[in-house]
C-alpha cells in the first residue's frame, strides 16, 4: 500500500542535512523488510516458482482488470514483505510508468528497462500496449527466477534491442526440474507478436496450472525464503485452480474453433474468421469460477489506516456487503457462458446506493478471473445519440484522438484483429466510429456485430451506466436482446439506472418493454443491510466504533453519503487517530449532515472556499455543458460568451480566465468531484453538478450560462448539435429562436434513436 504522500517541508529538510530537500513530492509506503526479488539469489524449485509465478499473475490481474497497465515489471520492483511486516508476502509496486489501457499518447514515447521490454514497448506502439505487454515482462522475469540472467543476458543497447524484437530466446536450461511444457509455456508469455501471447493474466495462470508437476517428484515445501504463502491460497490458486472440474463453468471451447463464423447483417451472410494464435498453448482461457468469492481477508492494521488521511477518495475501499446481489450476478455471468447467449440484468435504485459500483465490480472480477472481455460507457444525455456507444467502442480499438487517415487505419488494423472480412461490414464500422450517422437500426447493428465479434474470444461483459441519462442504451440493449432469437452470442449487459429519474413515456416504455424478455432480470438495490453497512463504514476509513455508529445512523445505508460525510470530514483536517481509531479532534462536534444533498452543497461551498465571483460563475458554466465538460467549449463560453470572435472564425483565451478554469479543474480532482476524460473532464455523481446548478439558479445566472451556450453551438451548427442547440436556447428563454433548430434536428433524431424521441421535440 502506499500510505500516505505529500511534499519535503523545510524541517524536513533540516532534519535531514539537505539530505531530502524541500519541497520534493513523496510517497509513504508499508515497510517490505525482506527487500526485493532482485536480491533473492536462490535457484527455485518448481513449487517455489510456481508460487511466485501465481501470486504476481494474480496482481497483474488485479492491475489488468481496473485497466492499468505497469509496463515496467521486473524484480527490483516485486517487494518482499516477511511475517514480520504488517502485510507478509509479495507486493507489486513503481508503477511510475503505468497507463490507463484507455489513455493512449505519442506513440513515440518509449519508457520500460530494456531487458524487460516487450517489442511494442520497445518500438513506442502505444496504442499496441496491453495486458500482453506486462506478460512478456513477467516472461522475461520467470526467466530470470529460474537461471539467474533474463533471456538476453550479455547484450546491450542496440543488440539488446534488436534481440528483444526479432530473436528467439536461447535454449533454456534449468538448474532443477520442470513439468513437461513450462518451456512451450514460457515462451508463449515471450512471443514477439502480442497475438502469440497469451491474452490476460489469468489464461497464463490456467496455462501454468495445467502443466502440472515435474515427472521427478518435488517436494511441496514453502517458499525457503518464507514470502509467498500467504498469497498461494488465498488468491491465484482460489480463482483458477486447483479445484474438481465439477466446480467450474467449461470454458468456451467453441470460440477457439478455426472453423469461420457466419453473421447475418440486414439479410446480407458475413463471414468472418478470427486470427488463431499459432500455438495451442495461447489459446488456452481461464475458466469462469462458481464461486466470486476470495477466502475472507483480514482487516488493515490501523497503524496502516492510519498513515494517509490524505489518500481518503483516491484509495478505492474495498467491496463489501451486497452478497446475495452478488452471487445472483455471477449466476446469471454463469449462464451466459453455459449458453452461449446474452443475459441482461437492471440494476436500479436511488441514488447513492451502490448500483455503478455493483454493476463495475462484476465486471472487474469477471476480467480478474478471465472469465469475460469488459467494455462500458456511461451516458450523459449529451447532443450525439450514438456517442457513448460509439465513444465505448474506439476506446476499446485504442482509436480515442485519432481522426482522418490515422483513425481509418487504427481502426482497420482493430478490425483485421477481430477477424472482420465482411467490406460492407467494414465499411459501416468505419463511418460509425469516425463519426459520421448511419441511418436507422444500421447503427445497431454494427454496434452489436462488433460485440459479437469481440464475444469469440471470450464471453462480453457489457456496463451501461447511466441509462436513465438517454434512450439511445435501451434502444441498443432492446434491439441486442431482440437479435439472440436469430443471432445468439455470449454477452451480459448491465444496465445502471435510477427508474425515479425516467422520463415519462419513451424511457419508461422502453424499459418495460425489455424486461418482458425472460433473459432480462431486475435487481434493485436499497440501502444496505445495516451489518453489511457497518463494515463498509469501518473499512472505509476505521472510525472509533461510536463514531461509526452514528455515521451508520446518519446515513442509513447510504454508501455514497457515507463516503462524502466522511471525505468532509477529512478534507477539514477534523479527524485523528486514537486508540481504537480515527476519531474527531478534539473541540470538534460531530455534525451530522441532514441528507446527501445537504453534504453536496458543503463539497461545493469547500471547493469554492477562497474563490472570486468569475471563479463561481466558470464552475456554473462547465455544469450548463453537462455531466462531461468539453474544454475548448467552457473556454469559449468564459471567454467569448457572446460568440464574437467565433463567428469570426477567432479563438480568445483571457489568460485569467484560462488560470481560474486549470485551478477549478485541479481542484475538482484532487477532492475526487471530477475525472479526467479525453476532451476535458466529468463530474462525478450528478447530484453534485445538480447543487452547481441549484448555484446558479439561486444567484440568477442560470439563463446567462444556457445563451453562452447557444453562442458557442450557434456557430456553424453541425446536424448533430441542433437539438443541444436549440434546447439552450430554450432554457436561456429564447423561445422563438429555439423553434427553428429544435424543428430542423427532427429528422437526425429520428434516424439515430426513434420516431417517439422525434416526436417529443
């Protein structure tokens, strides 16, 4: 864990004779007494290395599922905690160089430590990285456990680099005996095409389990060095393991078959076959597990708890309650692998109860175990009605930021990937992601074609968050679910909504209509069982029991207005350690919001704390944009509200302006109220914009924001933007002006969602 960090104050400093100079950024990490595995010289038998082997497999997962790459994986950076520490056994760390899976930068940015580097990492193919990259990596490390040198010991530099892209590792010997196949399957993890490799960490750990033992028996001792059991049940082994067949679900066996699939796409026959890796040991997929759970875990130590108050929103608490939802989620992500054919489940409830957190758990455990390929998107009610499926999917292609050229050959090399043949296929899938409207129910049926073609590697988990926000989703999940009757493939969705919060008639249609489907389950979450409440409430920081209990009593059940009561708290400096733990300072009453709203009016008023009237009116504006804020459209509308300089085809920047915007950004993150996204950043529970919005609404200048809006969109106003367009004019008051553009965007609405959204305009 890391524990804590901040910045080399000046006593610091002097402590330390300038040893740590000041205003130097710091992290403050658990203690990993036993060093590194750089300084384990040692020769590993196979129940040794396979104990390593699985432990740091399970935390790639772990990275891999919540889409992060590390990129820099060798043995100076696994810790070796012993018994003696707070958390014995081995800790993945430095991920300094790390990216988000969806974040993709020049291409020509070259990071890692050469005798590690996969050859996508080594020649800067950014947008080629993956969980493959780490697992060349973690090849190259198995190697080094095993003989003492990684695979290219004695080169250097250029003759590195070359080996590492074109040769072939050399014979491998080993000072202690291997179960028949480890060579095959270590140099499946150190193939030079990605493809060769195996997918994700778990099919590697399937893979290494399958081998089973050497012909010369091994004794099944510990670890010598004593730092690895307690990793060896308790993680890699549980969810791939060693466990009767019976326990779990087959793996889909069928979409490794080299025999072409046939697609059927508005009466017209596709066929398509998936590019075959050209060793069966790459083929192999981790089997989904009956079971989700993990053995029960012990709670941190508060001597960890403690040490990084600052850390509280970025560290993400662990799951906990929720089990009976749960275990009907992995039942049903069961049946979609027996069938082989889509399972949708609602996820409802009011707002703060946990449904995204449930609905993105799934899927990060599904892709933990590698049971599921995960794709969502989250949608905001923005102008372009295709735009969060669309958005979903180049993210998926690492597409995100390219255009012309760029972005048609990305995606053509995504789509030879995916084994898409099919012109006309290929064609539309081009138009759609490049952003350009496709007419009618064409676009869902690219959209689920792409699915299906994603679903032959392994079964889809699919994240609709938001629902409520748009139509547009349940439009799709309908006509998805529609499609199985001819089309069947393995995909479950999960759709997120507040049903208090659907518009009357088209949303509420829709909904009903799709849960009539028998495939369709509804799940709605309350507020939690008060046990279950109690132990997120003392996992989320460890507050002194009757600290807890009245913040259980507040919330009553409320996660979301837990954390934020919470959070408060912390951003204000009120809280302190104690014996039993964190308790308010001393002088401090426990004040005990009314509501969640009332706390996000205080997260707004403490973002605000010490901000100018412009600063107030600039947050007000990027919440008039919506749920996600496009930057270059706030700085227009700060800048240039009337539209002036746009119209003359002028970009104006107030520097002032541009400062207030980055330390409002800045700010919104640090306090976790916002993310980062590809064209600005997104608020991160409505509720919260809504408060900005309730600002402004109280101080008058609500209206103000719409018409700087409408100026900005006004200006060679794209097709797919009259309906944004016209509705702030509306909101701005401009009645008569809004009739045109509204009126003009009908028949794009028409084509892209339905005659019933058509209609309401």
């Amino acid at each position: 864990w890391v524990l804590d960090y901040g910045t080399i104050g000046p006593d610091a400093e002097a402590l330390t004779e300038g040893r740590m100079v000041a205003g130097s950024p710091y992290l403050a990490m658990e203690y990993a007494s036993r060093g590194t595995l750089s300084d384990v010289e040692q020769h590993f038998n196979w129940s040794e290395l396979r104990a390593v082997l699985l432990a740091l497999l399970d935390a790639l997962a772990h990275a891999h599922a919540r889409g992060v790459v590390h990129r820099d994986l060798k043995p100076a950076n696994v810790l070796l905690c012993s018994r003696k520490d707070l958390r014995p056994g081995l800790k993945l760390c430095d991920f300094g160089i790390a990216v988000a899976m969806d974040e993709h930068g020049d291409d020509q940015a070259v990071a890692g430590t050469l005798h590690y580097m996969a050859p996508e990492q080594l020649e800067g193919l950014q947008r080629e990285q993956g969980p493959w990259t780490d697992l060349y990596a973690f090849g190259c490390l198995a190697w080094r456990l095993l003989t003492g040198k990684p695979p290219f010991a004695g080169k250097r530099q250029t003759q590195l680099m070359f080996a590492q892209l074109q040769e072939d590792p050399p014979p491998l010997i080993t000072p202690t005996p291997m179960p028949d196949g480890f060579e095959d399957w270590l140099r499946t993890l150190l193939a030079k095409e990605p493809i060769e490799r195996f997918r994700c960490a778990a099919d590697a750990a399937r893979a290494m389990l399958d081998l089973g033992h050497p012909s010369l028996a091994m004794p099944e001792e510990d670890l010598r060095t004593g730092i690895v059991q307690p990793f060896i049940l308790t993680q890699a082994l549980l969810d791939q393991g060693e466990t009767e067949p019976a326990t779990i679900f087959p793996a889909d066996t069928a979409a490794l078959a080299p025999e072409p699939t046939t697609l059927f796409m508005d009466g017209a026959t596709i066929a398509w076959q998936q590019p075959i890796p050209r060793t069966s040991m790459a083929q192999t997929r981790a089997a989904l597990p009956i079971d989700w759970r993990r053995p029960a875990r012990t709670r941190p130590d508060l001597e960890l708890l403690g040490a990084g108050l600052q850390l509280f929103g970025l560290r993400q608490p662990a799951f906990t309650g929720r089990e009976p939802e749960r275990d009907r989620l992995w039942e049903v992500l069961g049946s979609v692998h027996r069938e082989q054919r889509a399972h949708q489940i609602v996820i409802a409830g009011d707002s703060g109860t946990g449904k995204s957190r449930l609905a993105h758990w799934t899927a990060e455990r599904a892709a933990e175990v590698g049971a599921a390929t995960v794709l969502s998107t989250r949608f905001s009610g923005a102008d372009d009605a295709d735009g969060a499926l669309r958005l979903m999917l180049l993210r998926r292609f690492a597409a995100v930021g390219l255009e012309g050229e760029e972005l048609t050959l990305r995606l053509e090399h995504a789509l030879d990937d995916l084994g898409v043949t099919n012109k006309d296929l290929r064609k539309q899938a081009i138009a759609l992601l490049g952003g350009r409207r496709i007419q009618g129910a064409s676009r869902y049926v690219v959209i689920r074609l792409l699915l299906e073609a994603i679903s032959h590697d392994r079964p889809v988990v699919l994240v609709l968050d938001d629902l409520h926000a748009g139509i547009d989703g349940l439009r799709f999940a309908r006509h998805l679910q529609n499609a199985q009757a001819v089309r069947p493939f393995p995909i479950l969705v999960l759709l997120v909504l507040r049903r208090d919060a659907l518009e009357r008639g088209n949303l509420a249609g829709e909904l009903e209509a799709l849960e009539a489907d028998k495939r369709v389950h509804a799940l709605e979450l309350g507020p939690m069982p008060r046990e279950s409440f109690r132990e997120l409430v003392g996992d989320l920081l460890g507050l002194e029991p009757e600290l807890a209990r009245q913040v259980v009593d507040r919330t009553a059940g409320n996660p979301l207005f837990a954390i934020q009561l919470i959070g408060d708290w912390v951003e204000r400096d009120q809280l302190e350690l104690g014996s039993r733990g964190f308790k308010l300072k001393r002088g401090v009453r426990a004040q005990l919001p009314p509501s969640l709203k009332y706390v996000w009016v205080k997260r707004l008023a403490r973002v605000l704390e010490g901000r100018d009237t412009e600063t107030e009116r600039q947050l007000e504006a990027a919440a008039v944009l919506g749920m996600e804020v496009d930057e270059l459209e706030w700085s227009g509308m700060c800048d240039d509200p009337e539209g002036v300089h746009k119209q003359s085809g002028r970009m104006v920047v107030n520097p002032e302006n541009a400062r207030r915007r980055r330390e409002l950004v800045q700010r919104l993150l640090q306090l976790v109220l916002a993310e980062e996204t590809d064209t600005g950043f997104a608020f991160v529970h409505g509720q919260f914009r809504d408060a900005i919005l309730d600002r402004a609404r109280a101080m008058k200048r609500l209206k103000e924001h719409h018409r700087a809006a409408a100026c900005q969109l006004g200006v060679g106003v794209r097709d797919s933007e009259l309906e944004r367009y016209g509705r702030h004019l509306l909101l701005a008051g401009e009645r008569e002006a809004a009739i045109d553009p509204l009126l003009r965007s009908v028949p794009a609405v028409q084509a892209s969602v339905g005659r019933m959204s058509a209609w309401s305009l």
